[in-house]
C-alpha cells in the first residue's frame, strides 16, 4: 500500500514512524497544487494538511482510496466528489481540544491583563528608570465574574465553556448549527449574546452558514470593553471590522490565530491597527502543542490501520 503525505511541514517534524510503518510511505515537506498529481501518482493513501484535493486530482490518482486529513476540518477536499468516486475521507478528532481552549484563555487573560503591554515595558528599562514600584499605564481586569459567549458549542467550545467556568465566568453559548443540546450552559441568541457578553470565543467550523458570521453589524451589538479571540477558521469573524472597531474603541481587544488568507497578508488590517496592544495575533499554531501533534499522528496511524481492517 503506498501512502504519500503531501505537507509533512505542518507537523512540526514530529517522528511520523508510526505512519511509515503503514505502507510504503512517501513524504513532501510541502507541495504546490500544480505538484500534486505527479507526487500522489500510485497512492492509495494520501495525507493532507492544507493541500487543496478537488475533483480533478482524484480523477488522475486512480489508485487512490482514502485521503486522511491532518486536521480537524475538511475543507480542503472536495467531499462530494470523494464520495462520488468512492474515496474515503477520514480527519482528525479531538487531538487538540485541551490544547486549543488553553490557548483561548491565555489570549483573553493575556489581553485583560495588557501583558504584552507591561512585559515591553519592563524589558525595555522603562520599570528601572522609573523610580516607582508600581506602573498603572494601562488598566487590568480579573476574568472572574465576567459573561463569556461561546460561538460553537463542539468539543473545543465545551473545553473553554469548562475552563471558563472554573475561573468563575458565566457562561452562555450560540449554537451556529441550530441544533438544541442538553448543555450545563444555557443556549442563547446571537445578537443577545454579543450585547450579554464581556468575552467572546469563536469555536465554529467555517460553512455557508458561519463565513462572515461576526461583522461590523454584531461587533456594534458588543460592549465597548468586550474581547473577542477567534481560534476557530478565518471567515468567520471579519479582519476589517474587528481593526475598524478596535481604533474606533467599539471593543477593548481582539485575538486572532486563523486567518482567511495562511499566511496573512501584509497588507492585511490587523497588522495596521493604530495600537497593537488592543490585539494579540498568532500564526495559526494554537492547536499546534508537541502533545496534540503526537495524538495527532495517532490519529492518522489509526484512521489508515482502520482502512487496511475494512473499518
């Protein structure tokens, strides 16, 4: 069985033996779209990060039977041509829920805390010269006893809902799926939640129903010293309304670790805000902890193991 993975770079050079010893493996560090036919000619595994797997490229890999995603979300990969094709098309659950809601918390206690803010301020010798010691140049708040909304109630939701929680927040959630669950938290609307909410995290997939969700409309619903980290898929949330709010003082903060365009442009809004210390960025690697990669390549070892067993 020959089984090639196509962007080996997104895991971090992690020790892939458990995949190799599958089949007969090939790696790419990463691949251009106009690479993939030729690297994947003979697989009948193939493993996929971010590379884009349409209609077209698995009518020219005949001998292709199951492409493992490397992630969670799947919207690299033409499910309905997969399926039409008998392709089968396995991702991977849950290896970095704990991984991902601690990172939303640090970006929210980060932000509250104005820790990037005072951590320059000490490095630079400010503190030093300053002869006090003590420095108030920018407020702080607690997380205890704040309102976070969760947007996508899914396993990462829930983690945050938990961690939360156990800091003492209220916590309330929208559903973008529609779909009314026997949760500890109550469910609420979108717009109440916005204007509820002195924290929101956004934990959803990015479909027809989510691309676009938060705008200038919902962050004008928001309070004015209201957080928002969006750790879920860029699209979701709106770049330039978040920049646009955050320097017309409409929310106090924002985090941001996806993006709709990886990497981001440089011209992009949230790296032209007029101060930087309202927004904490980072290059798509939240979920990214040596721990979540290792239960990922597991995660691809059994999807494969599952296949070769006729499960």
């Amino acid at each position: 069985m020959k089984i090639v993975f196509l962007d080996e770079y997104t895991l971090g050079g992690t020790n892939l033996d458990k995949i190799k010893a599958l089949g007969d493996y090939t790696g790419y560090e990463s691949t251009k779209p106009e690479e993939i036919i030729e690297r994947a000619q003979g697989a009948e595994v193939l493993i996929v990060n971010k590379v884009m797997i349409g209609a077209k490229e698995m009518d020219a890999i005949p001998t292709l039977r199951l492409i493992c995603v490397a992630a969670t979300g799947v919207n690299n990969i033409d499910l309905v041509a997969a399926k039409e094709r008998g392709i089968s098309v396995r991702n991977a659950v849950g290896y970095s829920t704990h991984t991902v809601a601690e990172a939303t918390l640090g970006s929210i206690l980060t932000l509250q805390r104005q820790v990037c803010y005072y951590d320059r301020y000490v490095k630079s010798g400010a503190y030093s010269a300053s002869g006090q010691w003590v420095n108030f140049d920018r407020p702080t708040h607690r997380l205890w006893g704040k309102n976070w909304g969760i947007i996508g109630m899914g396993n990462i939701g829930r983690e945050v809902a938990r961690l939360a929680t156990a800091f003492g927040c209220n916590v309330a959630y929208y559903s973008t799926s529609g779909a009314t669950r026997n949760e500890e938290w109550p469910q609420r609307p979108l717009d109440e939640l916005l204007a509820w909410a002195d924290v929101i995290s956004v934990h959803c997939p990015l479909n027809e129903k989510t691309a676009g969700l938060i705008g200038a409309e919902e962050i004008a619903k928001m309070k004015p010293s209201a957080l928002i980290v969006n750790v879920a898929r860029g699209g979701v949330v709106v770049e330039k309304a978040v920049a646009e709010a955050l320097d017309a003082g409409q929310i106090a903060g924002a985090a941001f670790d996806v993006y709709p365009s990886e990497p981001m442009p440089a011209d992009s809004p949230l790296l032209h805000t007029a101060d930087p210390d309202k927004l904490l960025l980072s290059p798509h690697n939240a979920w990214s902890a040596v721990e979540s990669i290792e239960t990922l390549v597991e995660c691809i070892a059994t999807n494969i193991k599952d296949y070769k067993s006729g499960n």
